[in-house]
C-alpha cells in the first residue's frame, strides 16, 4: 500500500522470530526534498489510544539494519526512499516492558506523521533504531 505522495509507508515487517522486529520505511515523491538523504525519518511508537510511549529513538544500526548514514539523495517523482525502523524486545529483571500499537512516521522531523498498525514489544530497553533514507538499504 502507498500513501499519498510524499508520505511515508510503513512497508514490511521484519526479524520476527529473533529476538527483534522492525519494519521497512518507505517515502516517496519528494522531489521537494532534494537533501532529503541527509535525514532520517521522525518516528514515534503509539500505544491503542494512538499517544506516545516512552520510547528512545535513536539513529544506527542495529540487528536488522546496517544504517548507511546520512548522504545526499534526489528523488524524482515515483522514486522511492528506503529506511528500517527496528526494535529489540530485550528484557531485563525488575523492568516494566513497554509495547505500542502504531507507528508514527514523518520524512522528517516537522513534516506530519502518518499513523500505521504495528504491533511493537519494546521489551524493558524501550529503544528503537533508525537507518537513514537510501535508495537501497544496504544488507
């Protein structure tokens, strides 16, 4: 599914399985953005009432992404961004686990978010990672 041009689908998920999850963020025409590349996307994970959860988002790789960095890209119309969003559900003693029931995401940060289901065990860490926007996303 594809939202409206210049927006941002969640694609597909990732990792189940492995003690990690994630999904494939995908931006397309934004040929408005011509740095668009140099930025990572803005991402937020929502609970069943669609507010925040207390969550670090950081930028980097992790288990199911390499995150390339930032570099500059153009799209065209039609072309497509690609970024992973990931999380670990990592569990440690006397730690209260934190869960979400969307994501939030924007091409960046000031842009509006567009909410999409994903069901996200964050474990006790509560962290998610972010890889920059590619053409590709490396292996």
């Amino acid at each position: 599914m594809c939202p409206a041009p210049g927006g941002v689908d969640h694609g597909r998920p990732g990792g189940g399985g492995v003690g990690s999850s994630g999904r494939r963020g995908e931006a397309d025409e934004l040929p408005e953005h011509t740095d668009h590349g140099r930025r990572y996307p803005d991402v937020a994970v929502l609970n069943g009432r669609r507010q925040p959860v207390k969550a670090t988002v950081a930028r980097g790789t992790s288990y199911l992404a390499i995150d390339p960095g930032p570099a500059r890209i153009r799209l065209n119309t039609g072309e497509t961004a690609l970024a992973a969003i990931a999380w670990p559900n990592t569990v440690e003693v006397a730690e209260d686990k934190v869960s979400g029931t969307y994501l939030a995401i924007a091409p960046r940060l000031g842009e509006p978010r567009l909410i999409w289901p994903a069901d996200t065990d964050l474990g006790t860490t509560a962290r998610v990672a972010l890889t920059a926007w590619r053409r590709k996303l490396p292996n």
